[in-house]
C-alpha cells in the first residue's frame, strides 16, 4: 500500500507564490514518474508538471515559466514550486506517481487527496 500525502497549498493574492509538497510512503520499489495534476469547477483535470527517476520534467504550457517540479529521495519527496501565481491557477491540486512496488512487479498508479490552491484577484 502506497500513501501520497501533499501540503502547501492555500490562499494567495494575484502574483504570489506557494510550494506544494508530496510524501510518499509505504512499499516502493522504484518510482518512474510523479507529477502533479489539476482540476477546477466544471473543468477536467488537467496535467500541470510531470518528473522521472532520471529528472527528465514537462510542464503545461499554462505554467512554463512560472512552475518547478523536483524530486528528492528517490521520488519519495516531490515539490511543486509556483510563482506568479494567476486566478486562473486555482483548483485542487493533486500528486502523484507511478510506482513499483515490488521488485519486477506490475507498475500501478498512485493519488493523493489533494490540497486546495485558491489566487484572489
């Protein structure tokens, strides 16, 4: 069982900045990718910035420039840092990851709960 667990998020004012964290736990062999994703009212949810065991990142056009995804420990920290935030910017964001958990067993993907991010005019 694999547990995500992401903080930082928040209320901010048009042009701020916050740093979202997510910890992963539980029975990891490896992980190839973790990102982090986004949804908002009436809206699918959509890919913000994604990272792999070897750092190779992409980001949405929406955020390129503004964002950065990192990851540490082998993928068991990730961080999302956002500057400039916009209004445009709020949803609930989630993290996560595909993970092996068993060495040469099936990759499965992973969520977190999310964490509220809100930018006021």
């Amino acid at each position: 069982q694999v547990q995500l667990v992401e903080s930082g998020g928040g209320l901010v004012q048009d042009g701020g900045s916050l740093r979202l964290s997510c910890a992963a736990s539980g029975r990891i062999e490896a992980i190839f990718v973790m990102g982090w994703f986004r949804q908002a009212p009436g809206k699918l949810r959509e890919k913000v910035a994604s990272i792999t065991k070897t750092d190779i990142t992409n980001y949405a056009d929406s955020v390129k420039g503004r964002f950065t995804i990192s990851s540490y420990n082998a993928g068991n920290t990730m961080y999302l840092q956002m500057n400039n935030l916009k209004p445009e910017d709020s949803a609930v964001y989630y993290c996560s990851a595909n993970v092996q958990t068993t060495r040469r067993g099936p990759v499965n993907d992973y969520w977190g709960q999310g964490t509220q991010v809100t930018v006021s005019s």
